[in-house]
C-alpha cells in the first residue's frame, strides 16, 4: 500500500487580523461591521475555518474562510 499524504491548505488570515463578513440570508444574528480574527479551526468541507469577534457583541462566530475578506483599516 502507498502512503496517502494529506494536503494542509494554509490559512489566509491570522490570529489578530481585523476583516469583513460576507452576510448570507443563513445568518441567525445580522453581520455588520468589523471582525478580529480569534483563532484558526480546522477546516469543514474543505474550507479553512475560523473563530472571529466583534466588539459589540457578547459572542464569538465561527465563519468559512470564503465569507472573509481583509479589513481595509489600519488596527494598529
């Protein structure tokens, strides 16, 4: 039997980065505004998934890397 090596896509964002959700008609609390990359999980489905938040809400979301894009603000 050969090896089976299993492909690790790389994360694009990381821990602390600030990006934008992509809203869907799916989502039980609206999206808006800016989020804060918490933490990398592991991928679902084959999307690398993550676990963001946003200062106005008590809660954390987990999202699919293609709902998000790169906050263009500067967070420094």
């Amino acid at each position: 039997m050969g090896n089976i090596q299993k492909v690790v896509k790389p994360y694009k964002f990381s821990i602390g980065q600030h990006v934008v959700v992509s809203a869907t008609r799916f989502d039980r609390v609206p999206v808006a505004g800016t989020f804060k990359i918490m933490a990398l999980l592991p991928a679902e489905a084959g999307e690398q998934q993550y676990r963001i938040k946003n200062d106005r809400e008590a809660f954390e979301r987990r999202v699919g890397e293609s709902r998000l894009t790169l906050a263009n603000r500067d967070f420094r």
